[in-house]
C-alpha cells in the first residue's frame, strides 16, 4: 500500500461551469493583488475582488472596525473608485494569474445592478458576485437578500443583462435564508455565497460611545461560524446550485465542516487579517486531510456530514 504521504488527492471542484483548482477564495473586502508579495496568489482556488459600485463612493465614517470576543465588527461603507477604475486598473492586474476573477458588485437599486453587471461582463472576469446584502434604497434601505421578492428581482435583473456565472451572497440577517437561495436560483443565479456578515454592534463601556462611526456593523469571525454553518446546510438541501461558505473558517477543520454541510468551495476573510498566509495554510491543510481520511476527490465529501448514523444527501 502506497505511504500516506505518496497519495496525491484532487482538490478540484466545479462552481457551475467555473472549475477551480481547489475551493479556497477570499470574501470580498479581505483581498488585495498586493497579497501576492506574502503568499502565492496561483495557489488559491479564485480571487474576489472588493465589491464594486457604478460611482465613486467614500464609504462610512471612522471608526469601520473594531474587535469583539472571537470577531470582529466592520463598517466599511463599500468605499469604491467605480466601474471605470476597476475595468482599466484591476482587471489587467490580474489577467496574468490563473486563478478565476470573481468582481463582487454592489448597487442601490435593482436597475443599477443590471447596468453595473453589463459593464462588468468583459474578457477577464469569470463571474460576477452580486451583493444582494447591501441596502435597497428603493425598499427604506432594508437588504435586497432580506426578502425573496426583492432577492428574485435583483438577480433576475442581473441575468437578464449577463451571460456570465451569477453568484449571489446572501444575508445570515433574513429570517429565512433558504427561502431566498430557492428565489434567487429561481431568478437564474449559478451558485449562492453563505453569507455575508451578522449585524451587530458594540458600546465602549468609558466613553458611552458606539464604537463603530456608523454605530452599527457586520459581525465576522469565529464567532458566527456555527451560525454559517447551519445556514449552509439548510440551503443545501433547498437548492440545486452550488454553494460558497463564507463566515469566521480560520483552519482546515472550519472549511471541512462547511463542505460536509453542503458547501462545494469556501471564502476567507478575517482569518486573512489575522495571519497573511491563512489561505495557503488552509489548502495546505486539505491536502493532509484528505490523506488522513483517504479521500481520493475533495467534492466527493461534500454534504457528507453523518445524521444519526445515516448520510444525509443535499438536494442536489
């Protein structure tokens, strides 16, 4: 019998149509290019870029982060120098890596969403990742992905003006999740992202004050991570398309139990901040998983997580 250490195992999987050479991509807002002076940027499975939006946009007041117990609360704000920016400076800086781009967008209203989508539809991106978690300005600021309708009709929008993968991110914050994930594959997204970060605040106990400069933030972290993990799984078994866990992964293990809940691929973020080098650690960490558990094939474990002794299968 060959050593441990001699079998190879296929990290591979498919996001729809897109293959990506192993499921570790960074969340969108966690990664920059200038990453690749620390780690191999070939080595991961995707690149998200931060989310885009059709103007200039400044973002929120100061302070946008702080650190809680196991996380941490941002409010960023989606600052963005613009389509025009991200089309002549971005796109080129990454067109000689091998990676997939995947351009994360943001928008205010529905019809923006389909416009930005058409313009971002260019040589270069792979797919776009909607951020249906941002405020609708048409619906009193409450989140595209809080409801089905709203989630339907957004990405609906977005189909209708694209022919490139639709990834839709969704909010842990909607009272039912899965709802929204059937809507949007109704509406014609090739996979969903689980999800984006919980809403949360925090009090500085000696000056009275909200510690964020827009009072209330998204939670990230470890934190949210049994959270995340729930969610995945039940939409796994409410969709067909695939699905992307994102939320508080810091170690292979974390990743391990979000692809045995039902997730084909993973998304990193604060773990980045943490330890530059997280990403690469956690591919690494896969291969020596995979050898342990003598699995030929990674996606082959997806949705295996053991109920009362008995597999339970995803819907898809």
């Amino acid at each position: 019998m060959p050593h441990e250490h001699d079998f190879v195992p296929d990290l591979s999987v498919e996001i729809g149509a897109i293959r990506l050479q192993n499921p570790i991509m960074p969340a969108s807002g966690t990664f920059g290019i200038e990453l690749g002076q620390v780690i191999d940027l070939n080595s991961l499975g995707a690149f998200v870029t931060k989310s885009i939006t059709a103007k200039l946009r400044e973002g929120n007041p100061l302070p946008r982060l702080c650190e809680t117990t196991n996380g941490a609360l941002n409010s960023i704000g989606i600052p963005s120098k613009g389509i025009d920016h991200f089309l002549e400076v971005i796109v080129p800086a990454y067109r000689g890596l091998e990676p997939p781009l995947i351009a994360s967008v943001s928008a205010d209203t529905i019809k923006e969403f389909g416009t930005s989508c058409a313009r971002l539809s260019v040589d270069g991106v792979a797919a776009i990742e909607a951020n249906i978690s941002c405020p609708n300005l048409e619906a009193d600021g409450q989140a595209f992905a809080m409801s089905p309708e709203t989630a339907h009709a957004a990405i609906k929008e977005m189909r209708r003006r694209t022919e490139l993968p639709i990834w839709a991110k969704l909010t842990p914050n909607a009272s039912d999740v899965a709802a929204v994930g059937r809507a949007v594959e109704e509406a014609g997204a090739d996979a969903l992202v689980v999800a984006n970060t919980i809403l949360g605040m925090a009090i500085d106990a000696e000056t009275r004050r909200p510690r964020l400069g827009n009072i209330m933030g998204g939670l990230s972290g470890p934190a949210i991570k049994p959270i995340v993990v729930r969610m995945v799984y039940q939409c796994a078994r409410a969709v067909r398309i695939p699905i992307i866990g994102c939320g508080g992964i810091m170690t292979v293990e974390d990743a391990v139990e979000y692809l045995l809940a039902g997730a084909s691929a993973v998304q990193i973020g604060t773990a980045t901040f943490i330890r530059p080098n997280a990403m690469p650690d956690i591919i690494s960490g896969l291969t020596e998983y995979c050898r342990r558990q003598r699995i030929t094939a990674l996606r082959d474990m997806v949705g295996g997580v053991l109920v009362e002794g008995a597999l339970v299968e995803s819907s898809r």
